[in-house]
C-alpha cells in the first residue's frame, strides 16, 4: 500500500511540476541534437566487433574441443603414442586460443581509440556504456534495451531489492529480475573491455541498478515531493524579497541624485562650449539608473530559475543548460580576453609612440607658427595645416598597423564589413574629396588669410573661417556665406588686404565733366576731396586719370591709396561727400551734358584761355584765366565766379 501511496503522489507531483512550470513562463526543454558520428568509422567499428564475435565463438569451439580432449587424455594414459597426440593438439589450442586473446585485446584497443560508446540513462544519470556488441545486437540497441527494462523494474510498485540476481548463461552472466526477466547479460568481451570476469562485471552493474532504483522510488516519494515544493515557495519568496529590495535600493539612490543634485551635476564647458545641462545630465542618469534596474531584477530573476528546476530530478538538465547560457560566454570571453593581452599589450605601444611622436611635432610646428623657429622657404602660416596633414597621416598608419592585432580582423565577416564600407566612403565622398584636395592646394597658394577682405566671383566680404572643405564670408551686410574650396581653386579670387597694410590699397572712382570745365580744375578738385578724406593716405599722393574723351564729357578718375581695405563702403562714402564738396566750391556743376549746339553766334565750350582773342569769353572764364596767368602753379580761387 505504501508504493501504491508514493505511485499515487508521484502522478500527482509530476502534473503539479508541470503547471508551475507553466506558471513561471520557464524555459521549454530544448532538444540537444546528438552529434552525427562518422559514418566510415561506425562501419570500421561494426566489422571489428564482428570480426570479434567470430573469434569469440571459434575460441568456445576450442573450449568444448579442449574440455574432450583432456577426458580423452586422463583416459588414454597407458597409451602413449595417443598421449602424445592428444598432449600436441591441446598445446595447438592453447597456442590459437593465446593468439586469439592477443587478438582480441588488439581490436579492444582498436575500438577504444574509435571511442564510441552508449550510455545507460534510465533516470539522468549515467550508469555504465556499453561498448560492444552482443552477437547480432548493436550497442545502441543494446543501451536502449538495457534502459527501457531498468525503467520497467522502477515501475515496479513491489520493487524488491533482493530480486536482482546475477546468473550465469551460454554468453557469460547475467543480470535477472524476479521470475527470471534478463535486464542485461555481461559477454566474455564486455567483461574482456574492462580485464575482468563477467561474474564480477555483471554484480558491479546489478549494484548500481539497485542502487539507481533506490535513489530514484526515494526522490519521488511523496515526503521528498513536499520538501521540494516547499523549497520552491521558498525561493520565490527569496526572489521577490530581492527583487522588492533591488527597487528599494534603485528608488534610495534616485531620491539621493535629486538631493545631491548640485554636487554631482555642473554645467560641461570645454573650451567656452556649454556641451550639457545639469538638467539633461540628470535625465541621462536616471534613463542609466532605470536601464541599471531593469537589468539587475532580470539577472537576479534568471539567477533564481536554474534553482528552482534543480529542485526537481526531471529539471536538473534544464538547469545546466541555464548555466551554461552564462558561463560558456563568460569563458569564452574570458579565454578571448586572456588570448588577447598580449596583442591589447602590442597596440597600446603603438598608440603610446604614435601620441608622443604626434606631441613632439606638435611642439615644432607651434614654434614654427609662433615665429620662434624659421625654416628656409616654410612660411610660418603653413605650420598648421601641414601639422594637421602630418597627424592625420600618422594615425592612419597606426590604424593600418593596429588592424592585424584587433580581435576578429582576419575573419570573412569583418574583412567583408570593411570592404563595403570602404566602398561606401569612396563612392560618396567624391565631392568632398575633391574639396579637400582644393582646401591643401589653396592653404599652400596663400591667396589669402583669416581677416583679409576679398573677392570671390561676386561675392564680397571677410574671411572669418578656413576648413579642409569650404570658406565662410562675412559681407559688409552682415552675411555669412560659405564657398567650397573647390569653387575658389576653380575661380578668380581678389584680395584687397594683400597689400593694404605695406604699399596701400589703391580705390577709384570715375566722375563725368563736361568739355567746359578746364581739365586742371577738375583735377585740383579731386584731389583736394581726396586730401579731406581721412583714411587716404597722403603719401603716396592722390591721383587724375582722364580715362576717356566722350562725345559730350570727359571722364576724370580719382585714384588714392588707403590701408583701411575691410572699410572700403565708408571709405568711398565719404570720398564721395569730399567729391561733391569740392565740386560745388569750385563751380563745377557735376553732370555729364548732351549738346544741340548751333554755330550761329553761340559761345563755345572751350575755356576762355584756350579761345582766340576776338571771341568775347564770360566774365568768370577771364578772371581765372587771368589768376593762372598770374600765378601759374597756384589755385583758382572760385570766388572768381560771377
């Protein structure tokens, strides 16, 4: 009645198992696919143990053979040439039977080396292997076997103990159960495999059926059952308590970051750049807290499944594949990382060369940008950028050199990922290649500086920005527009600081004055607005070009040097006013006139000085003609005027 009870309770355990398996979303037994063998030496093996086989029963023959001939021997002892005879073939059997063993033990070793072998799992456990076949049974077959009726003896709710026997029969012993049910039978060569006798082997494998038996009827007895489902409570008690106080702990240091956030939060400036609120490092760190969280309750919660399938026998395999999840990756990457020190090692003496060498040269070019250290023909505003290329050209190198020693470089799948990004880079970066390329032509030309004021097609404005890839232009508007170097390699650029600040910037403006003003006139009234201008330069001194002879006017081009080039608008402003000023001082009317003109009497538009001495010029033409030929190198005074 009792294994009746512990029947019972076990069926009922089992259905109990499986819905709290259910209840806790675990983990569905995953099939572990058995490792395919090779076929070819399967089929080596399959023919040494036949091979075997047939020497095992040759060697029976020659036993029943040897057991006649000594009863013939004891009774043909009179006789001795028969004696004789009988004494030669026993010594030819035990000489065949010496070599067959010899044999055998060869094969042994032959199939030991193949290492295939089956194992005995009735209950999780591996009780023996077995290794070699049983006349036309396999040893797959046969573990199977073996386990299917050491399940059945299980099963057994009047499982006697003392019911296991071992007997002996044709093959060897055997193991039997109750009314004579063979539950495995132990060959001279399964007891040759272990150089024992079969008798022995066989009482070696009865113990541990019995054994096996035992443990397993007291694992699932209904006590044992109840221990275990106490056990579980317990550990999900243990896993909410843990859980509850991984929140507890998470919700203390929150509360603690919003206290202390003065302290652990300031404001990120690098070089006059604020990068991060304390407002926006506060959220960051809470969104790393939460994710913290998350992770700390998952892993304590993974941690806590591996216990509760090892509570149960049927579970425990479940839980080494738990376990393995995380410690077959944490070997391997802690072989990986082990492996990879001595490389780690390698690239941390490139990078360490490669950073001083790249701060010595810093160091060089500096002076050389400072004025401190001249080289012949190296302009010292080519410090910079040639620094900059020699940089980028070391840290490539050391890239090129670090490569081969960085974890995974050699396989297919990195080599692959760094081809279609290099394709990708070369394909899409056409443009800005050829921007760069411009942006080191036009550093080397030095067609112009940060600060200078210049030209570009119709742009007009301040360089206030040099990169590898464009310049930026601020215009007397007030407008930032960037050019790409290419753009400017490609078209005509006009520097207007280049020579302010050494021989002056020369500025012109063209007025049209008719043919009735005296050239000398207007030449003494540009200059004196030029003179009153204050950013032109008196020395040089101003100048008059007459650029053309038009048909009513000529043309009359004020020159002047001035150093103020990114003042250009105001300077012509107030030349303009000077212009205008001086104009209206002298008399001079400043338009551009268009003539119908009628040769009836009419007074012509050639100064008076120039005219012949019957014509009878103005008034205010003769009195400055007789001031210029009174005083020849002086001025005319335009107070003259009537």
């Amino acid at each position: 009645m009792a294994n009746k009870a512990d029947h019972i309770s076990q069926f009922f355990c089992n259905r109990l198992l499986v819905l709290f398996c259910l209840l806790v979303c675990t983990v569905g037994a995953t099939a572990q696919q058995k490792p395919a063998q090779d076929t070819t030496r399967a089929d080596s093996a399959a023919l040494v143990q036949y091979e075997m086989a047939q020497s095992y029963s040759q060697g029976k023959v020659d036993s029943m053979v040897r057991v006649r001939l000594e009863a013939e021997l004891k009774a043909s002892a009179a006789n001795t040439e028969k004696s004789r005879e009988l004494e030669a073939e026993l010594q030819r059997i035990r000489t065949a039977d010496s070599l067959r063993h010899r044999q055998q033990q060869e094969k042994l070793d032959q199939l030991r080396r193949a290492g295939i072998r089956h194992p005995v799992v009735p209950f999780g456990d591996t009780l023996f292997y077995v290794h070699l076949r049983l006349g036309s049974t396999s040893p797959e077959l046969r573990a199977a076997n073996i386990t299917e009726r050491i399940r059945k003896v299980y099963e057994d709710n009047f499982f006697a103990p003392d019911s296991l026997v071992v007997v002996s029969n044709e093959w060897g012993h055997e193991v039997d159960y109750k009314n004579g049910e063979t539950i495995l039978t132990i060959s001279q060569l399964d007891a040759l495999w272990y150089n024992k006798e079969t008798e022995v082997l066989a009482g070696e494998y009865r113990d541990r059926i019995r054994q096996a038996v035992l443990a397993e009827k007291k694992d699932n007895s209904l006590v044992n059952w109840l221990k275990r489902i106490g056990l579980v409570l317990l550990i999900l008690l243990g896993a909410f308590l843990l859980v509850y106080g991984i929140n507890k702990g998470f919700n203390r240091l929150q509360a603690l970051l919003q206290r202390r956030k003065a302290p652990f939060f300031k404001h990120g400036v690098y070089k006059g750049i604020h990068l991060l609120t304390p407002e926006y490092q506060m959220m960051v760190a809470s969104k790393l807290l939460q994710l913290l969280r998350y992770a700390a309750i998952i892993l304590a919660l993974y941690l806590c499944l591996p216990l509760l399938f090892y509570v149960f026998p049927d579970t425990q395999d479940i839980t080494n594949t738990l376990l393995g999840w995380i410690i077959s990756p944490a070997k391997g990457l802690l072989r990986s990382l082990l492996h990879f020190l001595p490389n780690l090692f390698t690239i941390i003496v490139i990078f360490v060369f490669t950073r001083y060498l790249v701060g010595a040269l810093k160091l060089l070019f500096d002076q050389v940008d400072q004025g401190q250290v001249k080289l012949p023909g190296f302009h010292h505003d080519f410090a910079r950028p040639t620094f900059n290329i020699i940089r980028f050209v070391l840290y490539a190198f050391m890239l090129v050199v670090i490569f081969p020693y960085l974890p995974g470089s050699s396989s297919p799948a990195f080599q692959g990922v760094s081809v279609f990004l290099g394709l990708l880079i070369s394909l899409g970066s056409t443009s800005a290649i050829n921007n760069i390329i411009a942006g080191l032509v036009i550093t080397y030309m030095r067609p112009f500086k940060i600060g200078d004021r210049i030209k570009i097609g119709d742009t007009v404005g301040d360089v206030v920005e040099k990169t590898m890839l464009v310049i930026k232009v601020r215009t007397v508007k007030n407008e930032e527009i960037t050019v790409p170097n290419s753009t400017v390699l490609s078209s005509n650029t006009v520097n207007y600081s280049a020579m302010a600040n050494d021989q002056g910037l020369i500025i012109y403006t063209t007025v049209t004055i008719g043919y009735d003003v005296p050239w000398r006139l207007m030449h003494q009234a540009l200059i004196r607005a030029a003179e009153k201008t204050e950013a032109i330069l008196k020395d040089p001194a101003p100048f008059v070009l007459q650029t053309s002879l038009d048909d009513f006017y000529v043309s009359y081009q004020l020159n002047a040097y001035t150093r103020a080039a990114r003042e250009q608008p105001a300077v012509y402003s107030a030349l303009h006013q000077n212009i205008q000023d001086s104009c209206n001082e002298a008399g001079i009317e400043i338009m551009s006139p268009h003539y119908q003109n009628l040769r009836d009497g009419n007074r012509s538009t050639i100064p008076a000085d120039y005219l012949p001495k019957q014509y009878e010029a103005p008034p205010f033409y003769v009195r400055q003609s007789e001031q210029r030929k009174a005083d020849p190198g002086g001025t005319v005074d335009p107070d003259t005027k009537i």
